[in-house]
C-alpha cells in the first residue's frame, strides 16, 4: 500500500518544544475560562533565562521555572514559561503538565495581584 501516513494537517511528530507549548496552552485555556482578561496577556515559552543584565554571570540562586513582565507602555504584559528547567525537574509528560499548570498560575496570580488558590481554586492538588 503506498500513499501518506497521515494526512497532511496532521503532525507525524511533534517536536519536545512544540509538546511544552501545547501544555502551556492547555494551561493557559483552562484559566481563561475563569478570567478572561487573561486575552491581553501573552504567554511565552523561553528555553532557560537569562542572566539579569549584560555582562553578569549566574550566582547560585535556583534557576527559575517562569516569569512575569508587567504591561508597559504600548506592550502587553507576558507570563514566561522556561522550558528546560521545567522537563529536568519533571518526568512523564502528566507530572510535566502539573507543573507547567503549577507556574502558570503562579505566574498569572503574581501578575494579577492574587493568591494562586485564587487564580484556581484546585491549585496544590496535583
């Protein structure tokens, strides 16, 4: 039988980036249910952080799991996920999934000024 395995729309393989942004996604989509001011805040997937300014070195602080910038004028505030700290610290993709949703809302609850069992009430359950 010869012809495609999949149809064209369909993604053989997704890439481990391509994975992790989906599961931020996810995450992202379960809490704008709840507050959907959520659409004006964009939510990136960086590989690791950076180090504070140019020219310094890492001290021996933890390496965090996410970030948050506030609005600024004329640019949306942004809740940042690291992607790499993120799956050393995690295995399996279900455990990856809990934590991704763990720092998202951490990171939306910071921005907005709020508890994280605010921002979701089963916050810690996982």
């Amino acid at each position: 039988m010869r012809g495609p395995i999949a149809p064209p729309q369909v993604p053989l393989a997704a890439s481990r980036a391509e994975v992790f942004a989906d599961l931020v996604q996810d995450s992202v989509d379960r809490l704008e249910r709840r507050w959907p001011q959520l659409a004006d805040v964009d939510f990136v997937v960086l590989e690791v952080p950076r180090p504070a300014g140019s020219g310094q070195t890492w001290s021996d602080e933890p390496v965090p799991l996410g970030d948050t910038v506030p609005a600024d004028e004329g640019r949306r505030a942004r809740v940042v996920v690291y992607r790499r700290p993120v799956e050393i610290r995690s295995k399996g993709r279900d455990e990856r999934a809990a934590l991704v949703h763990e720092i998202v809302v951490e990171q939306v609850a910071e921005l907005l000024g709020l508890t994280p069992e605010t921002v979701d009430p089963r916050y810690g359950e996982d």
